[in-house]
C-alpha cells in the first residue's frame, strides 16, 4: 500500500514539472513559427523588389513594391499566417506584420519587422 501511494506522489510531482514545460514549448513553437512567417514575408518583399527591377530597369520605391504584393492575393497567405506589407521610413523600408489565422493552432500570434529595400 505504501508503495502505491509513493508511486502515485512521484508521479503527481513528474505532471507537476512536466505540465508547465509542456506549456512553453507550446508557446516556443507559435513564437518560431510567427518569426518564419515574418521572415517569409520579407522574402516576398525582396523578391517582389527584384522582380520589378528586372521588369522596369530600375529600384522600385516601396510604394510600388507593396502595390505589388497587394495586387497578389497569394502575398498574403503564409498557411496559418495572413501577411500586411505597409510602406515605412520614407522609401527605405517595408514593414510586415503577420498575424496568426482564426481558428489554428497559432491564433493570436503575431509578429513584425521593417525590412529595408534598397534605394539609389
């Protein structure tokens, strides 16, 4: 009976442990998850940069490279992600903000960063 009994408390005292870790690593996972849709966004952003200046023969303004990517509605999705692209700081920079999708595992994620394009 003892034996039982310290068997059930060292088990108590594993979930006890074990819960919490469980929990961050669920939280790690969205956070990592959140920084590659961002990442992928940026991606885009420079992809789309490179693909007007081979079209045009010139940089394109962030203006322009926003447009483009509002154009594509494929821009925006990134799986469990939805991406905004935003002109910021003059025509230096494209912010992306992605937002995790109602309803996945990462909803209520969400992460951003200004990529700079570049500019003559």
């Amino acid at each position: 009976m003892i034996e039982i009994i310290a068997v059930l408390i060292l088990l108590s005292i594993l979930a006890i442990i074990a819960i919490p870790k469980f929990l961050g690593m669920q939280d790690d996972a969205k956070n990592k998850a959140t920084l590659a849709a961002v990442a992928e966004g940026g991606i885009r952003v420079m992809q789309t940069g490179a693909k007007l200046l081979l079209q045009n023969g010139s940089i394109a303004t962030n203006a322009q490279i926003v447009t483009e990517l509002d154009l594509d509605p494929e821009s925006s999705d990134a799986g469990d992600f939805s991406i905004d692209y935003s002109p910021v700081g003059g025509a230096s920079f494209i912010h992306v903000l992605a937002e995790g999708r109602i309803g996945t595992d990462v909803e209520g994620g969400f992460g951003s960063k200004n990529f700079g394009i570049p500019h003559s």
